[in-house]
C-alpha cells in the first residue's frame, strides 16, 4: 500500500514515543514499569466515515440471532504471538492507523465510525453475536433491530475520565493468506474487564486501508504490558 508522508510520520512518531523497534515474537513482554508514555488519542482523531445506517438495515436475521453471515470475529484466548512474515514499514504504517483511529474512536464514543474501521462479514457477525468487544454498544438492543439503529444513531458522546489509550506494538505479520496479524497492548475503559487489554487484530486492505477482520482479545495485568524493547 502506498502511504502518504503524514502517514509515514506517525508511524515514525509511535516508535520514537514508545521507545524502540518491534518486539519479535519470540520476544518476551517488559515489565510496565520499563514501558513508555501510552498513546491517547484524542476524540477528534476519528476522523473515519461512520458507517452508514441503512448497512444495518441489510443485514440477515437481527442482534442475538444465529447468523451465517460470517463466523465470529472474536477468537478463543489466550492471544499468542502471531505467525508469518516481519511486515514492512509500509505495511505497520498502514495497520497501525487503524489502531489509532478504532482507539480515537473509542475516546469520541462513536461507534458507527468504529464499526467503519471493521470489515462487512465482521460487523455482521458482531451484530448478529450481540457485539462481542463491542458488547456495550451493541447488547443492549436484546434482539431488536430498530433499538440497535436508535443506538448507533445517536449522537456521539466522548468518554469522561479514563480514556482507551495504546500502550505497546509488540508484533504486526503477514500472515499466508494475505491478512496482516497485529499484536498489541491497549488501554481500554469499556471492555467487560476495563484495563489493560492485549489484543490479536487480524486485518485486510480494502480500499486503501486496513480493516479489522477478526480479533482475539484477553486482560492482562499491568506488569504484562509490553514494551518496544530495542
């Protein structure tokens, strides 16, 4: 993928602030105590175009039911390291946009852009599933279909107090088939377990840009967290 300056430099600027180069897979995880400022981005960094409404309103089935849309995106823990081949600079730039915009997304409390960072067959099975990681967003809605769109379509709120931050890159591979695994530790507030979270995001370019087409996630304690270790 072709990547703009702009782009190049915020790759450039999450390694310089985390401290280092990628944590090879068989590298293990630095005690947080060792770990760099974390990445917060702020609400006006989504800068995505939310998803439109009427892609919910073609979805077979509704939230809660059985659907074959696609299988769920969320994986079995616990999340290992990934396997295939080191990414290129391009490739990580690409990746860890995604990650910046799904947390900034987070922070803004918008979930029809974060949903636009997901791939269709995903956001279906997250519906269909009653939302998986994105289970305060989508479960409440209990099967009900026009709940779920007065939801998704009310206007966004920012997150008050603790905000979803990125704490360290530790892997991004190429995987056999073409998608590109990206291990990393996050921050985030609205999980089932708020904290700590390490997260397995498996992802597709389309369009020029990534998405995020499946992911595995587990909480970890503080002293999990990992580091760009040089």
């Amino acid at each position: 993928m072709r990547c703009s300056s702009i782009m190049v430099a915020l790759f450039a600027a999450l390694v310089g602030v985390l401290g280092g180069t990628f944590v090879s897979s068989g590298q293990e995880a630095t005690p947080a105590g060792q770990a760099a400022q974390p990445i917060v981005p702020a609400p006006n960094q989504c800068t995505v175009t939310p998803r439109d409404l009427t892609f919910f309103q073609g979805i077979s089935g509704t939230p809660g039911a059985a659907s074959p849309a696609a299988a769920s995106p969320v994986a079995a823990t616990p999340v290992g390291a990934p396997e295939g081949e080191e990414a290129d600079r391009d490739v990580r730039v690409g990746v860890l946009d995604t990650v910046r915009q799904n947390l900034a997304c987070i922070n803004a409390g918008n979930a029809l852009a974060r949903l636009a960072l997901y791939t269709d067959a995903t956001v279906a099975a997250l519906v269909a599933g009653g939302g998986g990681t994105m289970g305060d967003e989508l479960m409440p809605v209990d099967g009900d279909l026009d709940a779920l769109l007065a939801i998704l379509g009310a206007e966004p709120t920012q997150l008050e107090g603790d905000k979803a931050a990125l704490l360290a890159i530790l892997d991004v591979r190429i995987q056999a088939d073409g998608r590109v695994a990206v291990l990393v530790d996050i921050f985030d507030p609205v999980a089932t377990t708020p904290g700590p979270t390490r997260v397995l995001y498996t992802m597709v370019e389309q369009n020029g840009r990534y998405l995020i087409d499946a992911e595995a996630s587990e909480p970890i304690t503080e002293s999990e967290v990992g580091t760009l270790a040089a």
